[in-house]
C-alpha cells in the first residue's frame, strides 16, 4: 500500500513540476508583453508631448496672426471717408 501511496505522491509531484514549469513559460511571455507595451507607451507619450508643442506653437503664431490683423483693421478704421 505505501508504494501506491509513493507513486500517487511522485505522480501529484510531477504534475506541480510541469505546471510550474507552464507558469514560468506564462510568466516570461508577460514580461515580454509588458516590456512592449512599456515601450509603445514611451513612444506614444513621446508622440503626445511633441504633438503638444505644436499645438502650442501653433496657437501661438494664430494669437500673432491676429494681433496683426487687429493692427490692420484698426488703421483701416482709422482712415476718414472721402467727403
């Protein structure tokens, strides 16, 4: 009876062995898949701030573009009629 009871035992042994060996497999392809995601983020947030800036100088040279025009039509409104 002890030998079936040895045998159970290496046989529930061996079943623990390969399902850590499976969560071992499980857990490398996570970190790999979190190194990729960790460096698509990087990227992506690089891509926001440099979009950011843009939009910044963009609204900048709008806020010129305007002043500018401001300027022009307050000397066109500046002009007297012709009498």
């Amino acid at each position: 009876m002890s030998f079936e009871l040895l045998e159970h035992l290496e046989s529930k042994v061996q079943q623990a062995v390969e399902t850590i060996e499976l969560l071992k497999m499980e857990l490398d392809d996570l970190k790999e898949k979190n190194k990729t995601l960790t460096d698509e983020l990087a990227v992506t947030r690089e891509n926001k701030q440099a979009l950011l800036d843009e939009n910044a100088k963009i609204k900048e040279e709008q806020d010129k573009w305007q002043e500018r025009l401001r300027l022009l039509l307050g000397k066109i409104d500046d002009v007297k009629p012709f009498d």
